[in-house]
C-alpha cells in the first residue's frame, strides 16, 4: 500500500470514529483526535524516508492551514474545539491540499444539512430572514439584535467531515 493510500484509509478511519462519537454524544474524544494528530506527522517522515523532516513539516503545514478558519470560529463560538482538532489531524493525515478540499466539502455537507433540516421544520425562510436581519448593514445604530434560537442551534461536524472525506476520497487524485 503507497503513502497515499494510507492517509486515505487514515482519514476515513479517524473521521469515521468521530463521527459516530459525535453524532451519539455531541463530543469528539481528546484522545483520538491527538493520537491521529500524531500518527499523521510520524507517519509522514516513516513513510518519506527521502526527506522525513520535510515530510513532517508538511503534515504541520497541513493541519496549520487547515485549523485556521474553524480556530477562529471556535473563537468566535461558532464551532466546537473537538471539530477544530480533529480538522487539524485530518490536515496532518493527508496534508494541505486535500485537507482543504475535505474541510471545504465538509462544511458544504453542513450548510445542506441546516438548510435542509430548516425546510423540514417549515421555517427556512423566516430563519434566513432573520439571518439577513441580524447582517442588515442598513440596521440603525444602537439598535439591540436580538438572536433568535434557530440561529444559534447546533449540529455535529465530524459527520460532515465523513462526508467530505468520503467524497474527496471517491474523486480519487490522492498523492502517493
């Protein structure tokens, strides 16, 4: 099996593991999120024995990159800390790249996920009027937003990071 074909099967393993943990208890455990972390950089300098401290430096790269934009929306209180690490050991396990695309295609899989369980719920449009609402450039200053509950709901992560992996991985141009 090729370096490439293992950070595939890495990727869908950790994610699988977390999604299953987050979907059942809305938590993604420190321990496999770290441990993944850590198999991604080690892994990368075993399996590029022609430059392993580069090949390290590039898992760091990866899940650097990738963390980014989710860190700053757990700072924000958009995102959970246990979605952001493991994001960051999937951009460990198969580099910028293809953490990105998997990062990207995860929060596209979320955004469906809302939107279509906020049509099935009959409020969609009221929800993104209030979306707009609480954005309105045009809103007058000093004025109080208030944030209405289905703009602040919750949703597990790490199952749309399955599903981006998944896809990712099913379009193939995986690395060696």
């Amino acid at each position: 099996m090729e370096a490439g074909e293992l950070s595939v099967v890495a990727a869908l393993v950790v994610t699988a593991a977390c999604a299953v943990t987050d979907w059942r208890t809305g938590r993604i455990p420190n321990d496999v999120t770290g441990c993944a972390w850590v198999a991604g950089v080690l892994g990368a300098a075993l399996l590029h024995r022609a430059d392993p401290y580069g090949a390290a430096g590039g898992a760091v790269l990866g899940s650097v990159v990738c963390a980014i934009v989710p860190a700053v929306m757990w700072r924000a209180g958009g995102m959970g800390g246990g979605d952001v690490k493991l994001i960051a050991a999937v951009g460990a396990i198969v580099g910028p790249s293809r953490g990105l695309e998997i990062t990207f295609a995860a929060f596209a899989f979320a955004v469906a996920f809302v939107i279509l369980r906020r049509a099935w719920h009959g409020d969609l449009f009221a929800t993104l009027g209030r979306a707009f609402a609480l954005v309105n450039p045009l809103h007058r200053a000093g004025a109080k937003r208030v944030v209405h509950p289905t703009l602040s709901e919750t949703i597990g992560f790490a199952p749309a990071l399955l599903l981006g992996t998944v896809v990712v991985a099913a379009a193939g141009g995986w690395p060696s």
